[in-house]
C-alpha cells in the first residue's frame, strides 16, 4: 500500500464535500431529524416512570450509535458511487492504485463522516434533551470502533454488490444497512425475537454491542464477553469482506464490467 | 531499433462466446504514434482497456517497458496514461483541483509546477479554477488530456480522442498531440474510426476488423500495398472482401 495514492482520494472526497452543500445535509438531516422524533418520544414515554424509564434513557443512545453504524457504512458505499457517478471509476483503476488502497480510503473518508455526524448529535441531544451520551462511559469507545467495523464490513459487500451488478444495485446503498437492522436490536433486547431469530442475531456483531450497551445502562455487569464477540465476529467478517471484494473486482475486469457500470 | 515499448503477442478477449479481440500480436515503438483503425464494435477500446490492466485477457501476453502486465501493473500504470471520450472527471472539483489529485495519485513531486505547465500548454488558463461540471466538451476533453500528459507517460494511450469534438477543436488537439510527443518523447497509442485523422496521425496503422488485425503498417506502405489511393479505399476494399 501507497499512502500517497490513499491521500490522494482522500483529498478528492474532501475537496467534493467542501463545495457540497446538498451533499453535507445529506450527513446531517436524517440523522438530526431521526433524534428530534425520538427525542419527543423518550419525553412522552418518560411520563410513564418506573420500569420503563432505563429502556427509554437508552434510545436516544441507541439511535446515534445506529448512525455510527449507518454512515460508517455510507462512507464506503456512497464513496464508490461517487466514482461512478462522476465516470472517474476508469482514472482510478487504470493508474498505479489498488483495490486496497481504494477500500482504505473509504475507510478513512467513513471515519470523516463519523466523526462528524457524532459530534452533531452528541452535542444535540445533550443541548435539546439534556440526553447524555457518556454515561455509557468508557465502554463507549470499543462499542463505537466495533460499530464503525460493522459498518465498514456492511459497506464492503454493498459496493461489491454495486460493483458487480452495476447502478440498478445502487439502491443497496441506503437499503442494505437496514437487512441487518432487526436482528441487530438496537431498541430492544435480543430476547424479544423469536427463538430462531436469536440465533443468527447472535453472529451479527451489532446485536452483541446493542446488549453490552443495555447492559452497561442497566447496570446488569461488565459486557465484556459480548465486546469479545463482537469484535472477533468483526475481524472474521472484515478479512472475509475485503478478501470477496478482492475477488468481485477480478470477476469485473474478467467481463469487462469494471469499465462499463454506469454507462 | 530500440526495444520496443509495449509488445502484445496472441491477445485474446472472449466475453462469454463472443470473441471481440481475437489473437492479436503488435508492438509500440519509442517515440512512435500508432494509430488502431477499425469500424464500430471492431475491439479496439477492449485492446486498449486490457493494456491499461482494467479489462482481464483470455489469453496472451501483455509487456510493456519489458515488463509483464499480470505481474507488474502497479510499476508499468505509474508510467502509462490514457485519455478517452467515455471517461470524465469528478463534477464538483474545479479542474486545478481535479489535475491535483491525478498529481498525487501518481506521487508526482512539485505538483503545482506540473500543473503551471500542462496547463498553459493546453491552453486552459481560462477555465482552470472552473468547476468541471460547467466545462464545454471541448474545455472537457482538453482536461482528461492535461490529466493524462500531467503524469509525464512514456505511453499514452488515447481512445477516439477526437470523437466529441468540433472540427476545429478536433484539429487544435491533433496539432497539440503531435507537440506533445515531440516535446516529451512519448509514444502514443491510439484509436479511431476517421480514415483522415489516421493519415494525419499515425506513423503506423493497424487495421482491426471483427477482432482481428486485417493490415499492419505506415500509411504508405499499406495504400501501396492494395493498390489504393488512400486509406478509406483501403479500408472499404478490405471491409468488403471479408
Ligand atoms: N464487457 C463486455 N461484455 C460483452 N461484450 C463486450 C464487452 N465489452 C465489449 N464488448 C463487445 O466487444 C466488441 C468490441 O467492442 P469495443 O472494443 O468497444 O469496439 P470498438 O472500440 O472497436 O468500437 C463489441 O461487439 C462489444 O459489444
Ligand atoms: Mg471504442
């Protein structure tokens, strides 16, 4: 890997943001609105005290670290569909850059984006709600490095998918992330799903962050098996992505799609 | 002679049954324009896609600067280029800062004198801090050109470079290819369907029909050789004898 070439894109998506106006709200709006509806909904069902109230605390939580899951995902997909829709896909690939190259600096334009609809909904939900995100504490950190690779791992198969099946895959880009959703209990607990559900929610490295998360919040023990999970789940589906990508690109360049999505 | 630039033996390209590059071997020699000629669907941009590393040959062998495709892409790519009407630039950069980002995908060093350079060489001066989406085709066509000089290729590789072009844009960019290749000794390999920008171009020509090399020569050497007064009688007596 050439850190210069990884720069370079990284430079071209900053470039494109700092003049997009549509394309920051993008980052912004949903998100910012997702909060302000449950924000109302944590006030009203507050009016219910008593055992409800720990589930409630947690939404608010629990929806802005879906988003980190969500635009570390964006990050990847929109980034690769930028290059197509600006017919650049053919500049890069013909040049000196490689595959792994290209992912790492979608992995770096994501950690951007992260980083920046974070601290917007951080510092909303603490100005509107008085909803603190940090009493989750220090576990935030590995839940939010986990989320960010959940993302990524998410992210790696939807580009492929677009990759190999050309735009009419690019719906995938804002839909994919939301298969995983159910069974990734962010707003309830895992065992609420039927009993087979469980059992596949438990390979998805989003529902064992989701529990540590409650139990943090309930104060039910240390989630240290569940980071455990997650993290070795992320490692083997990360290696695993990134090796089908790897595989999905040669697949194109054998049929010749590499130069023709888009068109 | 000198070692030949880039040297093709036995390509092949299949997608699925169909064969659109069908066994064909040449060479490009330093300094030279080769021009590729053949009608619609005839393979040349497959050719050119697979000697940029993006297309995956079904059989043959690619060598450029001596080097094998399959195995050195990364070093060959850095000193290779290409320019073609089917390709574009990010629309939301302005075109200094398109040219910036080619400069460091290829770790260029002093990047802002490269650019000072191809820019006033294609003369784009007046467009250089315009957004690309709001460039005309021609200011278009002459940015994927600075694009592809900028890195200093020893080969540039140019797909119908003339095709979205007026008359006299298209003459400005065949005058400005022609110096480009004076001035910094590079070879060019290049396609296009127009008999008369060949003539004008190409020190040599290879004639592709159906995926096979049909005739292989200077302009010259091959009118002599069937007896035509000019490439397109050449090019309409080989097309209707197949
Ligand atoms: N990815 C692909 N899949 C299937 N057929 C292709 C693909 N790319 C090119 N072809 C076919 O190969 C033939 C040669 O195409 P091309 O190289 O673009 O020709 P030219 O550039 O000479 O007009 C055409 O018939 C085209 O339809
Ligand atoms: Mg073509």
């Amino acid at each position: 890997m050439k850190l210069h070439r990884i720069a370079a894109l990284i430079t071209r998506h900053l470039y494109l943001y700092k003049r997009s106006l549509p394309r920051v709200m993008e980052i912004f709006y949903w998100p910012f609105l997702d909060l302000v509806i449950w924000g109302f909904i944590m006030i009203y069902l507050m009016k219910f005290k008593g055992e409800l109230s720990g589930a409630v605390t947690f939404f608010l939580g629990a929806l802005i670290l879906w988003d980190i899951l969500f635009r570390a995902q964006q990050g990847i997909t929109i980034s690769f569909l930028e290059e197509i829709w600006s017919r650049n896909l053919m500049n890069l690939f013909a040049s000196p850059l490689k595959p792994s190259e290209f992912l790492a600096a979608t992995m770096a334009i994501s950690i951007f984006k992260v980083a920046a609809v974070s601290i917007i909904l951080v510092v909303a939900a603490l100005t509107f709600f008085s909803y603190n995100v940090f009493i989750i504490g220090l576990w935030l950190l590995p839940f939010v490095l986990n989320l960010i690779v959940a993302g990524w791992v998410i992210g790696v198969m939807t580009t492929s998918l677009i990759m190999r099946f050309g735009q009419e895959a690019e719906v995938l880009a804002w839909g994919m992330v939301f298969l995983f959703q159910p069974i990734s209990c962010v707003f309830y607990p895992i065992e609420v799903l039927p009993q087979w559900l469980q059992t596949i929610a438990w390979y998805n490295p989003a529902a064992h962050i989701f529990e540590g998360m409650r139990m943090v919040l309930n104060e039910s023990g240390r989630p240290l098996l569940h980071l455990a999970w997650a993290t070795a789940l992320n490692v083997v589906y990360l290696t695993l992505m990134i090796g089908w990508f790897h595989y999905m690109f040669s697949v194109c360049k054998e049929r010749g799609l590499l130069v023709r999505i888009g068109e | 002679m000198d070692a030949p630039i880039a040297e093709v033996r036995d390509l092949v390209k299949r997608f699925g049954d169909f064969t659109a590059v069908d066994g064909v071997s040449f060479e490009v020699r330093p300094g030279e324009i080769l021009g590729l000629l053949g009608p619609n669907g005839a393979g040349k941009t497959t050719i050119i896609q697979m000697l940029l590393g993006v297309v995956t040959p079904t059989a043959g062998v690619i060598q450029m600067f001596g080097l094998d495709l399959a195995r050195h892409r990364e070093r060959i790519l850095q000193q290779v280029n290409f320019s073609s009407t089917y390709i574009s630039m990010p629309y939301a950069l302005t075109v200094e800062e398109n040219l910036r980002v080619v400069g460091k995908l290829y770790g260029l060093t002093d990047i802002p004198r490269r650019i000072d350079e191809v820019v006033k060489k294609l003369e784009m001066e007046e467009f250089r801090n315009k957004l690309t989406r709001k460039l005309s085709s021609g200011q278009l066509t002459r940015l994927t050109l600075a694009k592809a000089i900028l890195t200093d290729p020893k080969l540039l590789f140019l797909d119908e470079p003339t095709a979205s072009l007026d008359p006299d844009m298209a003459h400005k960019t065949r005058s400005l290819l022609k110096e480009v290749r004076r001035s910094a000794g590079m070879s060019i390999f290049y396609t296009s369907h127009n008999m008369r920008e060949m003539e004008e171009m190409s020190d040599r020509i290879i004639f592709l029909q159906r995926g096979k090399i049909v005739a292989q020569g200077s302009v010259e050497a091959i009118t002599r050789r069937y007896g035509q007064r000019d490439l397109e009688e050449v090019f309409l007596k080989i097309a209707r004898e197949k």
